[in-house]
C-alpha cells in the first residue's frame, strides 16, 4: 500500500495522515498523535554519515519531549533488530525461556572471517545441522548479511556443503535452514494486538549435505507479496 492509498484509507476513518519531512523542524509539523516510521536506513547510516546522525537526534528528542504521542517502532528496539546477531541471540534466549511454548530458533553462527577453514571448524563445533539430522551433516545453510536492512542486506545465499563456506561474506550469520514449505508468516504487534500476513518463500530442499553449486538470491525477489521466482516454487 502506497502512502496515498494509505492516507485515503485513514481519511475515511477520520484520521488526517501526513507525511513528515525530516529535514525541517518536526514542532511545526505537528502535534501528531501517532507517529508511523521507516527510519531503518537512516539509523544504518548513521553509524559513519553525520547528517543522519543529526536527523536520527533530532527525531528522537522530538520523541522524548511528546510522551503523549506513540511511536512505530521505538528506536532503541529497531536499532537492535537490525543487527542480525543482536536479534538472533535474543530469539535463542526466548527459545530457552520459553521452552514450554514451542518456541524454536534455528542454530546460527556469527562469521567475522573469511577463511573456509576456521567456518567449518566454528560450524562443526557449533553443530549446524537439521533437527532430525543425526550426523553433523551441516547443510543447506541460509548466509545473510549481518545488517538486516539497507540495500546489499536482502542479499542472501544457500550453502549446500562445506566447499561453498568460501561463498559466506563476513560479517555475516550462517545459520541452519529448515525447511517451511516455501510459505512465511510475518507477524506485526501494536500494544496487544497483532497481525498475521502470509509471503511466498523459499522452497524446500533436500537434507543433508550435497555437490550443489551455492545459490545467491535477493530475499525481496523471494519473500514480497509480489514476488514470483523459481526458488519458491
């Protein structure tokens, strides 16, 4: 939904959207009631660009003087899911926690080198593998970038045995792959309401180790409601 069918779409349940321009004092903006935001690219620029430093302190003491208004998503929270190895540490302790509740996070490993031969060593002390693999078969593996957005984020690839651990870019997070159908659940959460969407996804594969070549893919390709490629037929 684009932001003019999205606001046509509050304005019929009297609810006046805006789009709010960074780049000028937010106070002559407002008040707002809601604020609604993608600001994930200027927080992953803000790591070395000052301007979006400068943007990202200026929305958030706009923030912190409104306590009235609520915020989609609160910054500190987005700032860790979007490191991936932030947010997958956290999943493995509500897998623990939660035990009872059926939760499961697929074993990962956080990659800081390039060398074939310390991966395969980290991978098979950490023991990757499938659920009811039984060996130390380690593979398909899903390699994602360790920034969970920006542009060269969406670029994923499936490492089929421990020739292709070449193919793992660091910094970067190898984890297990497990197989789902080819169908994704996105679940979206505002105070104790939440919402359910369905995405196409990847396809399954066969378990275990194999001679196939690495597979390199673009997640928006794969995992968008638009989406329409051979990896999840």
């Amino acid at each position: 939904m684009n932001l003019s069918t999205f606001a046509e779409f509050c304005r019929l349940r009297g609810t006046e959207v805006v789009e709010i321009d960074l780049s000028q004092p937010m106070e002559s903006q407002g008040p707002f009631d809601v604020i609604v935001h993608k600001l994930s690219d200027v927080i992953v620029e803000a790591e070395h660009d000052s301007q979006s430093r400068t943007l990202l302190s200026n929305f958030q003491e706009y923030v912190s003087t409104h306590s009235h208004m609520v915020l989609l998503d609160p910054l500190p929270a987005m700032t860790q899911l979007l490191d991936r190895f932030a947010s997958y540490r956290i999943m493995n302790k509500l897998q623990k926690s939660l035990r009872d509740w059926g939760i499961c996070s697929p074993p990962y490993l956080e990659i800081n080198t390039g060398d074939p031969s310390a991966i395969r060593e980290a991978v098979e002390r950490k023991q990757l593998s499938y659920p009811l693999t039984p060996s130390l078969s380690l593979f398909p593996s899903v390699c994602k970038t360790r920034v969970a957005h920006g542009s060269g984020s969406h670029e994923m690839s499936l490492i089929f045995s421990a020739k292709g651990l070449g193919d793992a870019g660091p910094p970067c997070v190898l984890q297990s792959f497990v197989n789902h159908g080819a169908v994704l659940h996105k679940v979206f959460v505002v105070g104790e309401a939440h919402f359910t969407v369905e995405r196409p996804s990847l396809k399954n594969f066969p378990l275990g180790p194999c001679d196939r070549e690495t597979i390199f893919f673009n997640s928006h390709e794969v995992s968008k409601p638009e989406s329409s490629s051979h990896l999840t037929a």
